[in-house]
C-alpha cells in the first residue's frame, strides 16, 4: 500500500513540475540550467522515475517561484510538455 502512493504522490509532483515548468515558458533545458543540474535529471523527474530529498523538493518549488504545496496539488495531467530549445 505504501509503494502505491509513493508512485501516486512521486506522479502528482511530476505533473506539477511539467505545469509550472510550462507556465514560466522553460524548457526541459532553462528549467535544468536554473536548478543547476541537468536536462536528463529534470527527464526523470518530470517522468516520476526518481526519489527525491525534501530539501530538493524546497529547491524545485523556490526555482519554480511556487510553494511546497502546489507542487503536491491533484491538477488534470498535463499531455503536451515540450517548449523548444531556446
């Protein structure tokens, strides 16, 4: 029970990772550059594949410009989350 939502809570984080990413109009990219980490880190992240810190999630929102918890509100999937390299 506990792993279905760990997957459960680690897919809503995901999504309102792609949605707010996609409100500031950053690509995979400009997100991973102001994270200071990589494109294919913030791939995994996006794609609910990676655990990560509660400190990490701090950063994610701070850069993001939105709080802890808007990052962990249900909000309908998000289909389309690519924005050109830049």
């Amino acid at each position: 029970m506990i792993i279905k939502y760990n997957l459960r809570a680690r897919k809503i984080l995901a999504n309102n990772i792609i949605f707010f990413r996609l409100e500031n109009e950053w690509s995979q990219e400009d997100f991973a550059d102001k994270l200071g980490t990589t494109p294919t880190y913030v791939s995994t992240l996006e794609n609910a594949k990676r655990n990560m810190r509660i400190d990490y999630i701090g950063h994610i929102a701070d850069t993001l410009g939105v709080s802890i918890e808007q990052l962990f509100k249900e909000r309908p999937k998000v289909e389309n989350h690519r924005i050109p390299r830049r």
